[in-house]
C-alpha cells in the first residue's frame, strides 16, 4: 500500500498500528488484527511488547483460519510515561512467522469465548457546558440593510434582463449576431411605432473546403486538403411598410 506522500509502497501494518495508539486512551483495549507472520515484524513486535499489558494473541478459528491467515492481538494500552518491556511476548511474537508455530501454539478464537475478560476503561460521564446568548433579530436588521456586502449580494441576485434598444456603438459582427441567436432576441417583435420590427433570425452552417499545396526541394508537392465547417447568421425582417429583406 503506497500512502500520498510517500515515495514507495510499504506494508502499513506498523503506521497505522503507532497512529492508533497514538489516539487510544491509557488502558483502553486494542484489538489488532493482521496477518499472522506481520507479527514477527521486529518493529511490530517491540512496540506490542511494550505499550500492551493483559494480552492475548489468537488466530482465527481452524475454519477460516487457512483462508485468511489472520492473528488477533487484543491488549490494554499501559498508561505512565515508563513501560517496562515484556521480553517473553516480544520473542513469542517474533516466531509467529513460523505457519507451524502458529498452528500449534496460538489458540484458535472459538476456544477462547468466555475464558478471558478484557475491561474497557469508562469515558467521560460529564460534558462540559457552555453557554450562549440569543439575540433579538431587530438589532441586525439596521446593519445589514446599510452592509455594502449586502447591497452588492442584492445587486448580483437580481434576474438578468435583455433589454433591447438604441443603436449600437459598432457595427454588429458575426460573433454577437451569433449570442443575439442564442438568447432568442432576433426571433419575434422588435421595437414600437415607426421601428416596429418583426425578425426571424437562423444559422446557416455550411462545409468549406481549403487545398494548401507544398512544394519540396526535390520538385515535386503535397497538396493538403482542410475541410472545415463555416456558421453564418442569416437574418430576415419585415418592416411596418411591408418591406421584407434579408440579411447575411
């Protein structure tokens, strides 16, 4: 298993073991469970032998144990600053490679309910309590409705509008043609009185095609065909005179 930062991939049996100690509470109850020849993991087995006391090492039961190879380590986290070594688990723990060894010195988990009890330490019973004010809404009103944030937040909520009229300051190209297409304002009535209008605007898409010719030292020439797809706005209007044109 490769973490993020790391550069490669590790088993991650002996990190994952030192970060939960790390957040278990002193004589709170461990319960371990990896593959059993992890456990000859001289690493492993020093820091089991040291932060644990009332131990118990077990194997899955003989029905699954061949399918998983798993061992379980269940133990209380001692507590104190100073943790006096148990030698005996250490070398218990560093023969767990053996597959015969574990057959016939670790006691299967079905053979263990109700021989050994593991206490759980109690947590806190009490929460500290806090304290809070409720305030009246009226007393904020007067500030949010002269916040600057607030007026803007109002301003960018506002339902965006097309509004059209005037005459534009440049002629229209073919790309605003094209968004006056999109938002439907070339499709309808136009204006009032005198410039009353009624528009219907479509997009015209064609194919057109380009040949490049290269020449090459040796005489003789590539000649490259590009196709590629040409949009144009095709606008027909009607005016209160009758007149009907059409504009490209």
């Amino acid at each position: 298993m490769k973490g993020m930062e790391d550069e490669s991939a590790d088993r991650k049996e002996y990190i994952e073991l030192t970060r939960n100690v790390r957040y278990l509470k002193e004589r709170g109850l461990m319960i371990y469970i990896i593959p059993s020849y992890r456990y000859a993991d001289k690493k492993i087995a020093r820091f089991l032998a040291t932060h644990f006391n009332n131990i118990g090492v077990i194997k899955f039961s003989d029905e699954d144990y061949d399918d998983f190879k798993q061992t379980i380590f269940i133990g209380n986290k001692k507590g104190g600053k100073f943790k006096e070594f148990n030698k005996k688990l250490y070398d218990f723990l560093l023969e767990m490679d053996n597959e015969e060894f574990v057959k016939t010195k670790v006691t299967p988990i079905n053979q263990m309910v109700g021989k050994h009890k593991w206490t759980v330490p109690v947590g806190a019973l009490e929460l500290k309590t806090f304290y809070s004010k409720l305030e009246s809404k009226s007393n904020f009103y007067e500030g949010i409705l002269q916040s600057k944030g607030f007026s803007a937040f109002k301003e960018r909520s506002k339902p965006k509008q097309l509004v059209i009229g005037g005459n534009p300051c440049l002629p229209i190209n073919q790309g605003q043609t094209s968004l006056l297409l999109a938002s439907g304002a070339v499709n309808g009535e136009i204006g009032e009185g005198d410039h009353y209008h009624l528009v219907q605007g479509l997009e015209v898409v064609s194919k057109v095609t380009e040949e490049e010719v290269r020449p090459h030292d040796n005489g003789s020439k590539t000649v490259i065909t590009k196709t590629r797809t040409k949009r144009d706005a095709s606008i027909k209007f009607c005016t209160p005179s009758g007149l009907v044109g059409k504009m490209m």
